[in-house]
C-alpha cells in the first residue's frame, strides 16, 4: 500500500504543481525570429524590352559558366512576362526558375533569404505560401524600384544565384 500511497501523491503534486513542472522542461531557443529586410517600394512593372534584356544576360552567364538554365522573368504581381529554356537544361527547371521569381517579387526578397532562413532554423518560412526555399530568384529593382524578379534553375544553389545576378546587372 505505501507504494500506492506515493504514486497517488505524485500525481497530486505534478497535478496541483503546474509552474513546478514547466520548470523543469527544457525551454526553447530564444533567438529572435529574423525579421523581413526593408522591401523596395514597386515601380512600373517590368517591360517585355527589359525581361529580354535580363534573361539574356542570364543566359550568356550560364553559357559562360557552362551551366544551361531555364530563367524566367515576371512582374511585381508574379506573372510571367518571359521565358527561356537553354539546351540541355533540365525539365524539372521550368517549373523551378517560375517558382524561384514569383517568390523573389511576392515577397520583395532573393530566394536565398528564405534558404538561409530555413536552414538556420526558422521553419515557419516554410508555411509561406508559395516560397521557394532554394537560391537562384532575385528581385528586379530599377530606379530603386522594384519592377519585378528573375528565377533561374539548373544548376546549383551558388550557380543559380550567379546567373540570375547577371539578369539583374543587365538591367543597372
């Protein structure tokens, strides 16, 4: 009986005892969850003339680093205003360059910023809608504007992101 004695009084005490309980469990991390970096206000969004000027460049990068690429270019609303797919580049690109620059203009932010994110901890980025965690989709900013976003898939993260400077370059 006296082991039962102690086993309901154990449960009286965790019961009755709540903050003694909390207490004793391992507390979460406590760095702040990073906050969005200042957004460039929007501009006109981006001419044909322009998304050409930008994935062409893109595409000469990719050619130079041997790399060939799917590069698509949209406006600030997301939407597709061209698209280029190289030779040779894989088809699970296509869908990944438009991914990459609608997430690069919804959001106002490189993809790479939601990678590194995710990567040092902070999941919730996760549950953004159509994010894409994964280097290679920039902003478009002209004038200190944002006028829409290039994606760039085919290579790797670091290649990516390389390709795609070289659309954004094209347009300074």
């Amino acid at each position: 009986m006296p082991a039962r004695t102690a086993a309901v009084m154990f449960c009286l005490v965790m019961l009755c005892a709540p903050g003694a309980q909390a207490q004793q469990l391992p507390m979460p991390p406590t760095g702040a969850q990073p906050g969005p970096p200042p957004a460039p206000p929007f501009g006109m969004p981006i001419s044909y003339e322009q998304a050409v000027k930008a994935a062409e460049a893109a595409m000469a990068k990719a050619k130079a680093i041997g790399v060939p690429n799917a590069v698509a270019v949209v406006e600030p609303s997301g939407d597709l205003v061209y698209f280029g797919k190289m030779t040779g580049a894989p088809y699970s690109a296509i869908q990944l360059a438009q991914q990459k620059a609608v997430a690069a203009a919804r959001y106002r932010r490189p993809t790479k910023a939601f990678f590194d994110a995710i990567e040092g901890g902070h999941p919730f980025f996760l549950t953004f809608p159509g994010v894409a965690g994964t280097p290679g989709g920039l902003p478009l900013v002209v004038d200190g504007k944002l006028v829409g976003a290039i994606g760039v898939s085919g290579g790797n993260g670091d290649q990516d992101t390389q390709v795609a400077g070289a659309g954004v370059d094209a347009l300074k």
